[in-house]
C-alpha cells in the first residue's frame, strides 16, 4: 500500500466517525436516527461518499432523508473543518448502500435453485 492509499483511508476513517457525529449535532432528529455505514473519497480527496444503512426507510423516506441531507451538507462539512483543523473537507454526496438488499436476493434466488435442482 502506498502513502497515497495510507493517506486516503486514513482521511475515510476520521469522516467515518465525523460524519455521524455531525449528524448528531445537528437540530433535525430525523437525522439522529441514520447510521453511516461507510465513506468513500475520490483520489483526490475533493469528493467524498457516504454510504447510509437503507434499514426499513421506504423510497419515500429515502427520499426524503437524502433531501434534508443535500440541505445539511454545508453544515456537516463545517462541522468536519472545524474538528480537523483541515483547509479544504471534500464536498459530502449522500446515498442508501443497496449492495446488503442485492446480495440477500441473489442468495435467496441460489437457495430456489439449489431446491429446485433436487
């Protein structure tokens, strides 16, 4: 691993604990209630992911939280600034991780094969 990569998720582990700890601060307890399930920076570190746990929010609340997130970013990268002492906190997209969702139902379709099969 090169100092870049040593950098970079050296730089994913702190957002990992800000983030969240941002969204606690804040006055919105809707926020309160989402968990951070990973972050992933660009290259460049100008960009960062944030991975939400779905949970059991229905598209509308997701829809809804990933609203009131895009207005609670500034907040949130502030909040990131402050806490580091950093010059620049890359710009926060927000979006639900459906891979967990995804890799259930393709387990579920191998264990229908594997029944149908015998």
């Amino acid at each position: 691993m090169t100092e870049a990569q040593i950098k970079l998720k050296r730089t994913e582990s702190i957002l990992l604990q800000l983030v969240p700890e941002a969204l606690g601060a804040l006055n919105d307890k809707r926020l309160h209630e989402l968990n951070v399930l990973e972050v992933k920076c660009s290259r460049g570190k100008s960009d960062a992911k944030v991975y939400l746990d779905p949970g059991s929010f229905s598209d509308e609340d997701k829809k809804l939280y990933l609203g009131l997130l895009k207005k609670a970013r500034p907040i949130i990268e502030d909040h990131c600034l402050k806490d580091q002492g950093w010059y620049r906190c890359p710009k926060f997209t927000f979006e639900f991780d459906e891979q967990l969702k995804q890799s259930q139902n393709i387990e579920e379709l191998f264990k229908k094969i594997a029944k149908d099969s015998e």
